[in-house]
C-alpha cells in the first residue's frame, strides 16, 4: 500500500463481524477458512449457503477447509462500485473454486509474471480489513492468492499491481 | 400449444427517453400507458389488465391504477423478473387473455435512475456501507469488490473467454454493429459510427469489460397494449402477433461443475417458445436480443442455437449482425447505443419492426422476430416470438 493510498483510505473497507459471521471471523483471526456443510449429504458450501443446491436440506454446520482451490474468472476492476471501494482500485474480484467445491467471490492479491488464467492454483491469504495503522481495525478477510505468487507481506498482498493489470489498464486516463 | 397467436401487441407507447428529469417514474409510467392506447386506438376506458415493473429504482407499483383512473380491472400486477420482466409480463398478458379474465392489458416499465450531476455509472445502487463500514458475511463480500453488474458480468464474460477462446475484439463487433443500427434510430442516444479500435481504446470498467461493452442507463416508460388478436385486426396499428413465449429461471449455482457463464437459462427458454411458435432459428429474421453487456448478446445467440456453444464470439464477428449483415440484431441499437428500458428496449424494437415502422433501419425482412430478456446476473430469461403475420396458415 502506498502512501497516496493511506491518505485516501484502506483498501479493504472495513467490515465488521455480527453475531452470524462471529465464527467466520473468529476462524479467519486464526488463519483459517470456514464454510458451510450440508449435515446430510455432507456437502461442502460457500459461507453464505442456506440450503445445500443438491437435496435441499437446510440442516447446514460449518467446517474449516483447506483453502485451497482453483481460478474459475477473475475481473480486473477499473471503476469502483461504490465508495469505499475507490482507495482500492484497480483490484482484482475473483470467483474461486475451493477444492472441497464450493465457489466463492473473494479479492485476488499478490501479483504473478504470468497473470491469472482458469484452473490457476489458488490458496486462502488473510488480511486486516480497515485502516490497520487507524484502529479500529476491522475483521480479518479471507482473500486469495495465485499458488505461485509471492509472500503474504503487505505490499504483494493488498493490490493488484501486477503488470498484467498494468498493461491490460491503458488508456485510463 | 399452439394459442400463443391468439393474442397481438396492438399498441405501443415510448415516453421521452434518455436525460428526463422531474418526472417521477409513476408518472412517465401512466404517460406511456396513455401513449399506448392512444398509438392502438383506444382509450383508458378499454383497458382492463395492467401489469408494471420498474426498473433500477423499483418506485413504480399498482398505485398507477389510480394515477391513470382506470375502470375496473379484472388484472393487475407489479412484476419483477428484473430484464426478464417485459417478457414475462407479454406473456402474463396473453395467458389472462386467453383465460378470458382481461380483454385488453398494457404492460408498463417505468424508471428514472439518472440524476442531474451524477454519473450514470452511479445509478446501480450497491450494498450500503455503514458509516463503521460493511457487515458480517455480506460486508466480505462487499470487500470482494464484485459488489455491481459491471464487475459480475465481467466474471461471466472473463469464464467464457477463458473456455472458448472469445476475445474482446469480438465483443467490439457487437457493440459495433449496434452502432450502425442506431444512426437510423432518432430515439437511440449514441448515434455516431464506432469502430473496433475505437471500442479496444474505451477506458476498462471491469476487463474484460471496457466501457463501450456495457449498457446505457436511462430515464423515460414504454408501454405496449396486448389484446386478443382478432381485435387487434381491427385497431389503428397492424397487429404484432405473440406466436411464442417461455420464461427459464436458476439461480446462479456457485459450486464445482456449475455452468453459470458459459450457459444461461436462454438454452431452455428460447427451445421453449420457438417451439410453441412452431418456428426454429433458420426462420427467424430478426433478432430483438437483451444487450446489458456485449457479452449478453454472444452466450444468447449460443444458447438460442444460432450457432454452437462457444462459437459466439466468431458467430458475431465481420459485421454479421451488423446493418447488411446476415442476421438483422438489434436494430434500433438496443440497450448500449439505443436507451435502457430494460426487456421494454428490445420488445419495443421488436414491435417497430414487425410493424414495418423502422424507416431507413427496417430490417429487409421481418417474418420472424425473437425477443429475448435476460434479468439478474444471467438468472432470469424470457423469451417472445412475434409476427406481423397470424400463426396459423403462416406456418412453413
């Protein structure tokens, strides 16, 4: 995160937990993914599942997966939807396809020579949510990253600055 | 089935479109409906069956039965299958016509999302951040950033470009040909030539998508008038004969093996109604197509079978749909060059051309003109077979 960044705003918006996302979080402060599983059929559904699509039942509990998974599309963000999304642009929205099968929409950070592609190698990051040098500081977000990209720290981890976007963001200005 | 013929769109009726400001979107609403009438010969007293769906805003309702001061209605309905809901509420129509409860309903939408001083990109409301910022399961999501259309639609179209091959040089050639249908368009809002190039040089929304891929948004109603198709014969305007329809809804699967992207819902509607229409593709002359994105227009075009699944983006390439090309689509400039009326701009569209009405942009034949309505993010269809011509005796 640059400092021009800092004096806009994080780059992450801050969210904060309620009492149905308290386990979620929880789980994320840890370091690990939590979502939902049919408790009949034992299937595996993204956090926000209130009925499994296969037999219906609402009977869910959650379970921590692996975080691992693979790259279904990805959206290189130019214009941001809404305000609190400004500090962060460009970024990347991902649909990630987790290896116990359920999709979910999550940030895509780091950056990669060779850019997103389907059925790219993707694992769970976590990251502060907010302004983290202005407490509060919100809950810890479930994001992820290209298998092959570089570390978690900060800087490769809460921008889309790689140079895929660079050269596909031409004639922005 | 073969009773879809026995009802006709008998009026039409367009507000001004585009910038219209001070007006509620109520109000545009019953000024359409009146429009409608008067445009099929009738009058406010002849009306028995209102349905009405709003658009961005959603601030349209039954109350514009009293606004208009209609007579007893023996149909009214507030309908919302988002881009799917002019289909649905044609079809609506002609079930209750059939039934024999209404004799002569208008189907209305009406919205007025632009706001003086405010960019049309911000009238697609999003989740409201509080002022501590986004909450719960639904606040990560929102930091997911794919919080508008824009960003879902880009996903979408990224999926099938990635499995298929399609590029945005392709998508160019939709919004192109568009383009050049609208320049004989008076109502169409952008009206200048386009080229490829140009498109490739539009500042990127949410790449793939760039700016000139997606929609317009616009203020203004349209309304058509549908009655029995008997009636309709008698009435100021030629019919436009309903010869099919269907509806297919799924919500989006978002799990291992879900197709969301590559397939929608159009590959069980369009079937389904061409089939009650007793046409299939090679029949159909015009296509009125649901254009939010150029993307749109591609996965329909595959999912009606006018060509196979993935080959779209070739489909449409050299200017196929294009003013002289070999399939007339979209041609009063639909929702990127013509105005976002929702299902309301191809259905119009459809009706100008079945008609003969579209002056120096009238497609060179109008047979067959399939309407489609895509609502959601790819979750909802509806699709409308129409006809200058009764089925019947008509069927090759």
């Amino acid at each position: 995160m640059s400092a021009r960044d800092r004096a806009v705003g994080p780059v992450f918006p801050l969210v904060a937990r309620d009492e149905a996302s308290a386990a979620f979080f929880d789980a994320a402060a840890r370091g690990q993914l939590l979502v939902r599983r049919c408790r009949i059929g034992g299937d595996v559904l993204a956090p926000e599942t209130r009925t499994c699509p296969r037999c219906g039942s609402a009977d869910l509990d959650e379970v921590v997966v692996s975080g691992r998974g693979t790259l279904v599309s990805w959206a290189v963000v130019h214009q941001a939807p809404l305000p609190s999304l400004v500090p962060a642009v460009p970024y990347i929205s991902a649909l990630v396809e987790l290896a116990e099968g359920p999709w979910l929409l999550a940030r895509l950070v780091g950056s990669d020579p060779a850019g997103p592609r389907a059925g790219a190698e993707v694992e769970v990051r976590f990251v502060p949510s907010g302004e983290p040098s202005a407490p509060p500081a919100g809950e810890v977000l479930p994001v992820f990253a290209l298998v092959s990209a570089p570390g978690t720290g900060a800087d490769a981890a809460t921008r889309a600055d790689g140079p895929m976007s660079e050269g596909e963001g031409r004639a922005t200005s | 089935m073969t009773g879809a013929d026995l009802a006709a769109i008998a009026g039409l009726g367009m507000t001004r479109l585009g910038k219209v400001y001070g007006r509620s979107s109520t109000s545009l609403a019953a000024e359409a409906v009146r429009l409608a009438l008067a445009d099929a010969g009738l009058s406010l007293g002849d009306l028995d069956g209102l349905l009405i769906s709003g658009g961005i805003r959603q601030d349209v309702g039954v109350s514009l039965a009293g606004v208009l001061s209609t007579g007893p209605l023996g149909l009214l309905a507030q309908v919302n299958a988002f881009g799917a809901s002019a289909g649905a509420m044609v079809a609506q129509a002609a079930q209750a016509i059939a039934a024999g409860v209404a004799s002569t309903v208008a189907c209305v939408f009406a919205d007025t999302p632009l706001r003086p001083q405010r960019p049309a990109g911000a009238a697609w409301g999003a989740p409201k951040a509080g002022a501590g910022g986004a909450v719960g399961l639904a606040g990560w999501q929102l930091a997911s950033g794919a919080t508008n259309p824009n960003i879902l639609y880009a996903l979408a179209a990224r999926r099938h470009m990635e499995r298929y091959g399609t590029r945005s040089e392709q998508l160019a050639e939709v919004a192109v040909a568009q383009r050049a249908w609208a320049a004989g368009n008076p109502l169409a809002t952008m009206r200048e030539p386009l080229t490829v190039e140009q498109h490739q040089a539009s500042r990127p929304i949410a790449e793939p998508l760039r700016l000139l891929d997606c929609c317009l948004v616009t203020n203004g109603a349209v309304a058509v008038v549908v009655t029995a198709a008997d009636r309709a014969a008698d009435l100021r305007q030629p019919p436009v004969h309903l010869w099919g329809y269907g509806q297919a809804h799924q919500p989006r699967r978002m799990l291992s093996g879900s197709d969301w992207g590559l397939v929608t819902p159009a590959a069980r509607c369009g079937p389904q109604a061409m089939r009650m229409a007793g046409i299939g593709v090679d029949d159909v002359d015009v296509c009125e197509l649901y254009d939010c994105y150029t993307y749109t227009v591609v996965v329909t075009l595959e999912d009606y079978g006018f060509c196979a699944k993935g080959e779209g983006g070739a489909f449409v390439a050299g200017g196929r749909l294009a003013p002289g090309g070999k399939l007339a689509c979209n041609t009063g400039g639909g929702q990127l060059s013509g105005y976002y009326m929702w299902g309301m701009t191809p259905l119009s569209e459809a009706v100008v051309q079945a008609r003969g009405q579209g002056g120096t942009r009238q497609a060179p034949r109008n047979d067959v003109i399939l309407v489609s309505g895509n609502g959601g993010i790819l979750e909802h269809h509806a699709t409308l077979v129409l006809s200058p011509h009764r089925r019947r005796g008509n069927a090759a």
